[in-house]
C-alpha cells in the first residue's frame, strides 16, 4: 500500500484552504494567493443577478464588476506579463483606451455563472502559468513582457501584488456582501 506523503490543505468552515504555516516561500505565496481567492467565492457564494449589482454608499463597484475585474486582472499578470501571450477573448475585444473600467461597468449583463466561470477560467490559467514558470525556476524569474514603464517584475513581485489585489477587494467584497444580506467575515 502507498500512501501520500504530501500533507492535507486544511480548510477552513467557508471552504477556503488555510495557508501553510511552515513552507517554503513558494508555497506560502501560492498558499495565501489561493486563500484570497476562496475568500472571494465565498463572498460570491449563493448571490443571484440582483445581488452580484448590489453596490454600497456612493461607490459603483458591484461583486459582478469585481469577479469580472479580477478575471482579467489575472489575465494581465499571468497571461500577458508573465508568460507574454497576447489577452484572448474577451478581454481582445475591448477599446481599452475608450472604455477603462469596461469589466467595471458591464458585468451587470452578465449572469452570476458566466462571470464566476470567466473568472475561474482565468484563475485556472493563471495557475497553469504559474506551475509553468516555477519548471524552469524560481520566484526571481521576470516576466516575459515589461511594464510600460520598461521596468520587469519577478514572478515573486506579481504573486505578492494579486495578493494584494484579492485582499483589497475582498474588503470591498465583505461590505457589499454585508449590506446585502447581512454575511460577515473576514
């Protein structure tokens, strides 16, 4: 009989997977990355049109618009920086110089399925990219294509950013998902 050595990802009551508390960096990175994105399926979970365009106070940002954003914010790191492939639909279809906060905006005509599949879809690439890269190296490998600025993030600089990305717009998740039925959590 073989057994797996490899340790089980404990998972939290929201059904989110628990960082490493002892890994190497790689796996901490990954690990918190894939927390925060559980935290926003749960903060999703359960919503149906009307409350995927809920927004709060002044804001128009709505968790329709933030899993779109997201989908294509993970497609811009791990797709076009990291590895240098060109977006693909829809994400090639947009005037981005005319219309900025496309995904933003136009979610609300999108159902709740088809934004969390578009996002899932990307967030599956983005691990496939990223299992990709670390083949060939380390957390200090730069990404293929360069900011416009010229300058060359490492695969650690854009693993800590989309944590940082997730974690700021969960904060909105939390308040958006509160107002509309009271949900809380971290």
């Amino acid at each position: 009989m073989v057994l797996d050595s490899a340790p089980m990802t404990p998972v939290d009551e929201h059904g989110r997977p628990e960082p490493p508390l002892a890994a190497d960096e790689t796996a901490t990175l990954l690990g918190f990355l894939d927390f925060q994105r559980a935290t926003l399926a749960w903060k999703c979970s359960g919503l149906d049109a009307d409350g995927f365009r809920v927004s709060v106070g002044a804001s128009t940002m709505t968790l329709g618009g933030m899993v779109k954003h997201l989908a294509f914010v993970e497609d811009y790191w791990f797709s076009l920086r990291l590895l240098g492939r060109d977006l693909g639909p829809p994400w090639n279809t947009v005037d981005w110089q005319a219309n900025l906060d496309w995904g933003w905006r136009l979610a609300a005509q999108d159902s709740p399925d088809a934004l969390l599949a578009l996002w899932q879809e990307a967030v599956t690439r983005s691990r496939s990219s990223v299992v990709k890269v670390l083949e060939n190296g380390g957390l200090e490998q730069l990404a293929r294509r360069p900011l416009p600025s010229g300058e060359t993030p490492s695969l650690r600089w854009i693993l800590c950013h989309m944590i940082e990305e997730y974690a700021r717009h969960n904060g909105h998740a939390d308040l958006i998902r509160e107002s509309i039925d009271g949900l809380t959590g971290e």
